[in-house]
C-alpha cells in the first residue's frame, strides 16, 4: 500500500514537473502582465519607427487585456490607423468598424468612418479595370459626409469623392472610345451619355460632348450632333474639345445649334442648373 502511494506521489511530481516546463517554454500561453500604458507606449513607439503592424498588433494587445479601459478606446482607433498605414486594407477597416460599432458617437468615430472610406479609396484601380473598389469608396465617402457633415473628415471625403467620380466617368469614357473606334456608335453613345448624365461635373464631360459630336455624325443623327456640339460651347467654350467639334461640323459645312426638345439639352441643363443659352 505503501508502495503505491510512493509511486503515485513519484507519477503526479513528474507530471507537474512537465507542466511548469512547458509553460515556462511557452510564453504564447502566458499573458502579458504589463500595465495597459506601458503596452500602449509600446505600440506608440512601434508606429513612430514605421513598424505599424507590429504597432497595430500591440494596440490590439491593450484592448484584448483590458478592455473596459480607456486606453483600450484609444488604442482601437490607433489600431485601425496603424492597419492602414501598413496597406492592410481589410484589417483597418475591421478594427474602424468595430470602434463605430461601440462608439458611433464618440468623436473619433468620424475618423475611423474615414478610415473605412480610405481603405476602399486606396485600392482604386486604373480607369482600364473593374471599378468596384471605386463604388464602395464612394458609397463610403458619402456615409463619412452623410453621418458627420461637420467634421474635418467630412471636407477631406468631399474631395475625394469628387475625384472618385472623375474615376467612374474615366472607366465609362474608356469604354466608349472603345466602341467608338469599332464603329458600334449606338453602344458609344450610350457611354457617353452615362458621363453627361450621371457625371457632368467632372473632367470627362467636355470630351464625353465632343465624342457625341463623333458618334452622331458618323451615324447621320446631324441635328443631335450640331446640339451636342452646341452645349459643349456653351458651357466650356475654351476646351480644346470645342475647338474639335468645331472644326467637325465646319468640315460638314455645319453649325453648333442649341435643340430645345434634344435628351442632350434637358438633361444637361438639370445636372448643372441654369439656362445654356
């Protein structure tokens, strides 16, 4: 009986001996003890050096450990931030998420709504590809706008959703010079009349007239396209768009003339409001 006791007491003395080895070679399973400022000024100091991974990480650290504190309020959208600045678009936009999540009206929720928009913003690829970052980004930048219209954040998103929907019009513009250049003048116009309606007031539009200007006359429509080139004039005449729809309608022994009933002439003057004569 004695005996059995002895060797028990030898099985549960090598086993907590084990134990106590392992964990002292695992710190994975050892939390960190340190207090929550000292981690915060940790991960300050990553993201002052450029490491805003390992930054973001330890700002996640101080959340995870002491989640109620107000360190942990802070270090969520220093997070966020960090996970944008090290180009780790869908990780910035979760931790800006779960920040509005908690604090939808604490004053940096409109930041990290910015930074949600940003991480869609970035990713906007050339006029050439799908453009479904440059949608979402919208969409973004217009709630950034919508919820906080008072915001420093509000008057930066105004900006690059103006150049947000340049990028829309340049993909509608790319696909109609294409159809244009293959002779499918139904499916050009088409395009381009997507740039007068929709995006009127950015670059595109004095071009996305003169193609119209093209694409009419090489399909006869003479009036719609003395309109077009008539509305191009009015409203940027010293575009160097003008100037060739110009010398198109001279070559035809043709002149600009403004059409009352014409789509173009409605729906040019509703987008950007006032007469065009």
């Amino acid at each position: 009986m004695f005996r059995s006791i002895r060797v028990r007491a030898v099985v549960l003395t090598t086993v907590a001996a084990l134990a106590l080895a392992a964990c002292s070679d695992d710190d994975s399973l050892v939390d960190d003890v340190r207090p929550a400022e000292t981690i915060f000024a940790e991960a300050n100091s990553l993201a002052s050096d450029g490491d805003f991974i390992a930054a973001a990480e330890t700002y996640d650290e101080v959340e995870r450990l002491y989640p109620y504190s107000q360190l942990a309020k802070t270090a969520m959208i220093r997070s966020a931030d960090s996970y944008y600045q090290a180009e780790q678009y869908e990780a910035a936009r979760a931790s800006a998420q779960r920040y509005l999540d908690f604090f939808p009206s604490d004053a940096d929720a409109a930041r990290a709504q910015y930074i949600g928009a940003l991480s869609f913003y970035d990713q906007i690829s050339d006029v050439g590809r799908d453009q479904g970052d440059t949608v979402r980004a919208l969409q973004s930048l217009d709630e950034v706008i919508k919820r906080y219209p008072n915001s420093e954040f509000a008057r930066a998103a105004k900006l690059k959703r103006d150049l947000t929907f340049d990028n829309l019009a340049g993909k509608e513009m790319t696909v109609g010079r294409f159809y244009l250049g293959q002779g499918h003048y139904i499916a050009a116009i088409n395009r381009f009349r997507v740039v007068v309606d929709e995006y009127s007031g950015t670059s595109q539009a004095p071009e996305a007239l003169h193609r119209l200007v093209e694409s009419y006359l090489a399909l006869g429509v003479v009036e719609e396209a003395q309109n077009a080139a008539a509305v191009l004039g009015h409203n940027f005449p010293g575009s160097d768009w003008y100037v060739d729809s110009y010398a198109l309608l001279t070559g035809e022994r043709l002149k600009a003339t403004f059409a009352e009933e014409s789509w173009l002439s409605r729906n040019f003057r509703k987008v950007i409001g006032g007469d065009i004569f």
